[in-house]
C-alpha cells in the first residue's frame, strides 16, 4: 500500500522538476527584439535590429516607465505600468537615441542596419 502512494510521489516531483525547468528556460529566452525595463535600466542598452524589425519594450518595474525617441523618430508610449509592452517598428536604417519620459536618466540606443548590410548614418 506505501508502495504505490511513494512511486506517485516521486513521478509527481521529477514531472513537476521537469515542468519547472522548460519554463525557466522560456522565459530565460526573449526575442532579439525585446527591452526589458527593470531596476530604473533598459536591458539591453543598446540593441541592434535589421530595418523592418518591431522593437518591444516591457516593463517589469512596480512603477511606471514612458518611452520617447530623443529626436521625436517615432511617437512617445503612454505611460507603461508593470508588464506594460510599448511597440515600433523600425523601418529606416540609423542610431535612434530613446529614454524614459517619467526618468530621463534612463537612456538607450538601437542601431537600426539595412538587410543588405550597409548601414546608413541617421
């Protein structure tokens, strides 16, 4: 009887240990494209993408976070509360310079290449 109850405890442990670890490692695997806002930063700080490409930025701070481009490039997020996403679309080649409206203190830059390699100065 102790048998059996024993044998089911320990499939449910190494299933539950299994399941575990595939979703860390999914979590643990963003896109390219993805900014992390977290801590008062953006991870990465610099991003490079192939024109065409949706940068994401989500916040995963416990307060408020705002994205603008630095030369007005692209149209400024509303404010993002915790896990808030904010999207573009990077369509011409350059470096776009952007920051945190609520925190201008927190910078950050995406280098945006041509898809035939050449990288044209914004």
């Amino acid at each position: 009887m102790l048998r059996p109850i024993v044998a089911t405890f320990l499939l449910g442990a190494a299933v539950g240990s299994v399941l575990a670890a595939g979703m860390g490692l999914a979590r643990a695997e963003e896109p390219a494209s993805a900014i992390s806002i977290d801590n008062f930063s953006f991870t990465p700080a610099m991003l490079t993408v192939k024109t065409g490409t949706t940068v994401t930025w989500t916040n995963h701070d416990d307060i408020p976070h705002g994205i603008a481009s630095s030369d007005k490039a692209f149209k400024r997020s509303k404010a993002l509360d915790t896990d808030d996403s904010y999207s573009f679309t990077f369509t011409t080649p350059g470096t776009y310079q952007y920051f945190c409206y609520l925190h201008p203190h927190m910078v950050g830059s995406i280098v945006v290449e041509s898809t035939t390699g050449s990288n044209a100065a914004k």
